[in-house]
C-alpha cells in the first residue's frame, strides 16, 4: 500500500461496491483500503471479492482506523449523517450520497461540523459532471437561448423497487425513500447549478392507489427562481416504459433540450437546441 496514495474506506456493500469502489480506483490518486457492512461476513465476502484488505461489520471502527483518510458512505440516508458527522470529527474527509440526511436539521449539522473542520467534503450530485450537461451550461451563460421564458423537466421511469414491489429503504420516506428524496433532490441541484436559486415552490407527492410503502411514487411541482423563470417538475418512479429524463428550455431566441429516453441514466443523454436565426 503506498503511503501517497490517498485512503479510501467505504461504509456500505450496496451502491458502496458496485459504484463508489470503482470510482475511486479509477483515480491513481486514490486507494480503497476498507470497506463495512452491516456485519462481518457479508463484509468479508465483499471484500475477498474486490481485493480489499480491510473488512468491517462496524462503521465505528472503521472511521477510527489511522490508515484511512476519506470514508465514503453508501448507506440509508437517515444513518448517514451519524456516520459522516463522526468521520468528520476524527479528521476524515467525507464523501456522502444524496440526500444527505432525511432533515433540515440533520444536514445542517453535517454542513455545520464539515465547516468547523475545514475538512474537504462532498455530495454525489453526478448530472453537472455529464459532457451533454456541461455543454447546455455554457449554452445558457451565453445566453444562446435569449431571455428564458420557462423551464420544463419530466423524469418518468419505473425503478427496480418499485417493478419488483420491493419494501426496502428506498420505499419508505422515513429512511429516505420515495421520489423527493431519491430524484427530486438531483432536481433541485442541478436547476439551481444550471439557471438561479429556487425562491419559491408547491409540491404535491402522491402514491399509487393500494400502495402501502410510505414512499411517495409521484411529484408534481412548480418552481420560481431567483430570476423570476417558472419551473414545472414532474417526476414518477413507477412509469412502466416511461419516457425517461427531459429537460426543456424555453427562451424568446431558442429551445433546449436534454433528453434521456434509455435506461442508462448517466450516459444517455443527447443535447438538442433550436434557434429563430
């Protein structure tokens, strides 16, 4: 193990070993060194089949090993503030996924000790990172588009929970679950990265009739940004053969639009864009 390298250890087998495990190794900089589950033998597996030397049953102790600088967390979202509130006060950078924490209260608290620390930290908001989305930013602060007039976004898929009928974290709203916490908290950052700060909003959840899971299955949303544009969001996690993730962007000079109808959410957009001249 080079002692240059930075030290990653990872608190969760799900998302945690199919993504955040890969993701480090793919940067020569970093090192994966630990990874936790929920106990040791699942740990162990996860980790003989990876390679990674250290196995964990406990996220306590591993955060208190001094061979790891970053933890990366890939849990439940209403543990993971806990996880990453700890992490932080023994001196270790944090990578958290989103959301952070399933209240206001919790996030601030994690923003609050990350600030105190001076530790660096980050969130795995990964649209603003997508080539097609970079290049619709640099349309926009060009202003291409003339003065925007509205922005439509409609995200309509069917998740694999919800196809399955699965009760799991990702169902329940008291554990993060449901659409305003898995797809519309993506919404909400990558408007406010794209266009303005959102100044104001209404919000109806929904679930589908005869659905017991406290997660709720459908949004519709309007928005109004610091600049004045409207916003309508509207967004489903149980649309069989639905038409995927669609931003549309509507100027008094042009049209934009991000569009992503397949099934690989990151890498399946295409940027269109119309012009009056």
């Amino acid at each position: 193990m080079s002692q240059d390298k930075i030290r990653v250890g990872v608190v969760g087998i799900g998302f945690g070993q199919q993504v955040h495990v890969p993701a480090f190794r793919a940067d020569e900089r970093c090192e994966v060194v630990a990874i936790c589950a929920s106990n040791l033998s699942r740990a162990s597996q996860i980790a003989g089949k990876l390679d990674i030397p250290q196995a964990f049953g406990d996220w306590q102790e591993l955060i208190a090993q001094p061979n790891i600088d970053i933890i990366s967390i890939a849990t439940p979202p209403n543990i993971q503030p806990e996880i990453a509130i700890a992490a932080l006060a023994q001196g270790k950078a944090v990578f958290c996924e989103k959301p952070i924490a399933t209240s206001a209260e919790a996030a601030e608290k994690m923003v609050a000790v990350a600030r105190e620390q001076g530790l660096a930290n980050m969130v795995d908001l990964e649209f603003p990172e997508i080539e097609p989305w970079q290049q619709a930013k640099l349309i926009l602060d060009r202003g291409e588009l003339g003065n925007l007039r509205h922005v439509a976004v409609s995200w309509n898929v069917e998740t694999y929970a919800n196809r399955k009928g699965l009760d799991s974290w990702k169902t329940q709203i008291e554990t993060g679950g449901g659409v305003l916490h898995s797809f519309i908290s993506h919404s909400f950052y990558y408007l406010e990265w794209l266009l303005d700060p959102i100044t104001r909003l209404s919000c109806s959840l929904f679930r589908a009739p005869g659905d017991e899971r406290t997660g709720d299955t459908f949004a519709n949303l309007c928005l109004e940004l610091e600049s004045g544009i409207a916003v309508s969001l509207s967004v489903s996690s149980h649309a069989f053969l639905g038409n995927g993730h669609r931003l549309e962007f509507y100027g008094d000079a042009g049209t934009m639009v991000l569009d992503n109808p397949t099934s690989d959410y990151v890498g399946g957009f295409r940027l269109l864009k119309g012009t009056r001249e």
